[in-house]
C-alpha cells in the first residue's frame, strides 16, 4: 500500500485532482467529506462543537450551519483551533478504519486540506501539493463558490502559506493550467505512484513540467 496525501490551498483544484486520481484507480479517503459525517446530526462530533460555539451554529433542521461557523472561526485563529481539537481526533480515527479496509496494493489518497498546518507530512509516503496562485484562488472562491472577496481572503489566510505547502511536497501538481493540461499532469502523477506502490524506482517527477 502506498499512502499518499493529497493537500492544497482553498480553491487550488485539490477536488479536482482527487477525482482524477480516483478514476486512474486510487482509493479516497476524502477528510472534509468524513469531517462532515463526524458532525452530522445525533453524532458526539456534533454535541461537542455546540457545546463549544452554542446552538447559534446549528440550521433549523439541527444540521450544522456550516457557512455560519466558517464564519466565525476562519476570523478568529483561537476558536479555529477549538473545532479544530474537536473534529481532526474524529476526522483521524476514520481515516484509519478506511485505510485499513483498503487492498494491500492499493494507493490510497488522503485529501487532507489542513496536511501542512498540521504538521502530517511524516504519515505519509508520498505528499501530493496542488498549487495555484494566490489570484486564481481567490477567483475561483468568489466565482465558482460564490463567496464574499472578504470571506474567501480570511480562509486564504488562515491556511498555510503558498510556500509552507510547497516545502514539503513531493510531487507539485500545477493547477494554473487550462483542465486538459491538469488532466495530463494528473495522469503522469498516477503513474509515478504506482511506480512507487510497486516499489519500482521510476523517474521521479518531484515538480510540474511548467516549473
């Protein structure tokens, strides 16, 4: 089994990416979609983070206001590093139940958005950084999402930085690039880690064609 894990700032194309991968064969554990599960309604997840914010972050139906919390904590570092103690312990323990239910051949991907921040390149075999610039990220958070510029900037911001996240990659996919030009880095970057699953030496592709 080769663990990869799959970071890159808000509105870089790491979803895109993912994907990608996953119709190359790679097996997703998806950390914002099993964050989400750990908070859906009748869950521990979600009594803690209530109990920590109030019932102010909760929609009519009970269901997380998501958009209303992100609201709160991506303004304020000190309570971003509460949800964040309740949910990434949660969020953890998941990934673990998935990987382990993976084939022993398998590359499975772990789209982990918080990789950087929370120091877990170590956990990994291979680090998969998917970079776009600063202005492309922003456009695409106020275009495509249809986020405030003010919101989509705090969330930029409260993220590592550009460089943080290319320090410690070990493969940079360039998302600065029309989708059939992504398409094509994705599949040599696939090939590369089943290269490495394989325990084969390959050529190493440690940047994008386009550095």
């Amino acid at each position: 089994m080769l663990k990869v894990g799959l970071t890159g700032g808000i509105g870089a194309g790491k979803s895109e990416v993912s994907r990608l991968l996953v119709e190359h064969g790679a097996v997703l554990i998806d950390a914002d979609r099993i964050a989400r599960e750990v908070v859906a309604p009748g869950t521990p997840g979600l009594a803690a983070v209530v109990e920590a914010f109030g019932e102010d972050v909760l929609a009519e139906d009970g269901s997380l206001d998501r958009p209303k919390l992100g609201s709160i904590v991506f303004a304020d570092p000190g309570r971003l590093a509460v949800l964040n103690s309740i949910v990434h312990p949660l969020v953890g323990a998941r990934s673990r139940e998935l990987e382990e239910a993976a084939a022993r051949d398998a590359v499975v991907v772990h789209d982990v958005p918080l990789l950087t921040e929370n120091g877990l390149a170590p956990l990994y075999d291979v680090v998969v950084v998917v970079d776009a610039s600063p202005e492309t990220q922003l456009d695409r958070l106020v275009r495509l999402r249809g986020m405030t510029e003010a919101d989509a900037r705090a969330r930029m911001a409260a993220q590592a930085t550009r460089e943080k996240r290319r320090e410690i990659a070990d493969i940079v996919i360039d998302n600065d690039v029309p989708l059939e030009a992504l398409q094509r880095r994705v599949k040599d970057v696939w090939e590369e880690l089943v290269r490495r699953a394989h325990g084969e030496q390959g050529s190493p592709q440690p940047r994008s064609p386009q550095e």
